[in-house]
C-alpha cells in the first residue's frame, strides 16, 4: 500500500516525462536504479496493485436485499 500511496498522485496522470522525473528525484524515488527511474517506479506501482484490489474486495461488501 505505501508504494502506491508514495506514487500515486492523480495530477500526475497527463504528466509528461520530464514532469515525473522531476517528481521522482523530488521524493528520491531515483535513487539506486540503475535504469529508467520511469520504468521502475511504474512496475513498484503495478506490482502493489493487486494489494490494493485485494483489500478494496475484502472492505467492500454489496449490501444484500431481502
């Protein structure tokens, strides 16, 4: 959950590359890759998905009608 909470900002959808570097070196998210620091911190995001639906699915429950 932090991970998607740390990179996960909704102003950012339509940002442009430069834009989520910046981002990215702003919350030292940068640091220690090797590569594109983008294409990291996108798969961190993907891979705690699931995490997130996970929970969504245990939290919500649809009310049952009699």
């Amino acid at each position: 959950m932090n991970e998607v909470i740390t990179l996960w900002h909704n102003n950012l959808r339509f940002a442009s590359e430069e834009r989520l570097k910046t981002f990215l070196i702003g919350i030292q998210r940068h640091k220690g890759v090797k590569r594109d620091p983008l294409k990291k911190n996108a798969l961190d995001l993907l891979e705690a998905a699931p995490t997130v639906i996970n929970r969504g699915t245990i939290l919500w429950k649809p009310e049952k009608r009699s």
